[in-house]
C-alpha cells in the first residue's frame, strides 16, 4: 500500500539508495519551485512517498514519466501551481550598473556568480542552472534570463546536473550547511536587512545618480 497519495515505496529497502536514484533523475538547478528547498529534499520527500512527482518545473513531463517509471506510479499532468515550465534560459549581469553588493552570490546554489563587495558582477555562463534565485534579491536590476543555446538533449541535460549536484554539494559542505537550504524560492528571495540595507540603498543612490548623470548627457 502506499504509504501518502500514490506514491507507493512499500517495495523500498535502502531509503538512501531510493532518494540517490530519484535525485539522479532530477534537474539539479536547486530553483526550490518544487516547494522544498532544493532537488535532493524533494528526492527524500519522494522517497517517503510525502509528495507528489509533479512538482518539477524544470524537468516538466520528462521528469514526471522518469519518476513514474522508477515509482511505479500513474503519470499526472505537472502541478501548474509549482510554476510553469519555460524554455532554457541563463543568468547575464548588465555589469554596467552592477553595484556589487553580492546579493546574488549569496543566492547562488551553485557558485555560478564571480564577483566581490564593491565590484561588478559576473555570470560564469557554463555553470548557470537558470533557476533565477539571482533575479530577486538584485537591488539594481541588473540581472536578465537569456536563452540557453546549451545542448538540451537528455544526455547533455543528465551531464550538466550531475555536474550541478556536485557544485550544489561543494556549496553547502564550504559553508557548513549540508542539507541546508540551498536559497529561497524565487517568490520568497532574500532581503538585505540592517547595515547590509544602509550599504545597499547607499550603493543604489550611487547608481541612480550615475543613472541621472548618464541620462542628463543622452
Ligand atoms: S529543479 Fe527545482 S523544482 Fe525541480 S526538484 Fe530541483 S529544486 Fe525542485
Ligand atoms: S547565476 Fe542566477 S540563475 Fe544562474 S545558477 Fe546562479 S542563481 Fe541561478
Ligand atoms: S545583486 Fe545585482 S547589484 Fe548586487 S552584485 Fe549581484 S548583479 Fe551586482
């Protein structure tokens, strides 16, 4: 019987080698849409048969059939409340007005953003999973999703998220928060608070009067 919904893992013997399995089949972008806080504990809360398989944005109805198959479980339409798929798409930081306040760094999951205090930014393109935690917390703006001209072939997919688990894992085991949040979802990103505020909205005065200044000379 299974144990919640559908999911049936009444067959499981070695949670950990389920929760490897499901992990290997998802995307990797640690986007947290799924609702849990990266890939890895949505794969734990698969494997506790705790949530449904169609919570994956990124990994749309691939994902879906990949986890049926390994579930054996009824296919279902993705969970359109989760967010909407959407075709590839990198991070780009206009470092023109980039105010270096490191935001974005911190958003990260998978260390894809070089940069200091202080300086421009920049996105390192071939480690950029698309999962847009940066997007929010910019103070500035500054940051767009361009498309991904990255082969999307299911080999080059697999390839790339495997490599993404691993920067994810180096992540979190840098900062001594394994199983830690790897970010915010989007829709809950991360604010500066304090000091950080003070510096932030010094920095954005800053850029809104180079902004000033550059229009003035248009
Ligand atoms: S790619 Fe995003 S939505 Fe999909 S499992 Fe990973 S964190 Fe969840
Ligand atoms: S650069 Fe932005 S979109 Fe790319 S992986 Fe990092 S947080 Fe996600
Ligand atoms: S969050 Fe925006 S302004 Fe701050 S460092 Fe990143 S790109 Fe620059």
């Amino acid at each position: 019987m299974p144990r919640t919904g559908e999911i049936d893992v009444s067959d499981v013997s070695d949670a950990s080698d389920t929760i490897d399995a499901i992990d290997a089949l998802l995307p990797q972008t640690q986007c947290g849409q799924c609702g849990y806080a990266g890939c890895r504990p949505y794969a734990r809360a698969l494997a506790a048969g705790a949530a449904h398989i169609n919570r994956c944005p990124p990994g749309g109805d691939d994902v879906i059939n990949d986890l049926a198959r390994l579930l054996n479980v009824a296919v279902k339409p993705l969970d359109t409340s989760c967010g909407m798929p959407k075709p590839p798409a990198l991070a780009f930081i206009d470092e023109a007005w980039c105010i270096g306040c490191t935001l974005c760094i911190q958003a990260c999951p998978v260390d894809a953003i070089a940069g200091a205090a202080k300086l421009m930014h920049t996105v390192i393109a071939a480690e950029c999973t698309g999962c847009e935690l940066c997007i929010a917390p910019c103070p500035v703006d500054c940051i767009q999703m361009v498309a991904d001209e990255r082969a999307q072939d299911r080999e080059a997919r697999l390839a790339r998220a495997n490599h993404w688990r691993a920067r994810h894992q180096a992540r979190q085991s840098r900062l001594g928060v394994a199983g830690a949040p790897p970010a915010t979802p989007p829709a809950q990103a991360p604010t500066a608070t304090g000091p950080k505020q003070a510096a932030i909205a010094r920095a954005l005065a800053r850029a809104q009067a180079r902004i000033t200044k550059k229009q003035k000379s248009q």
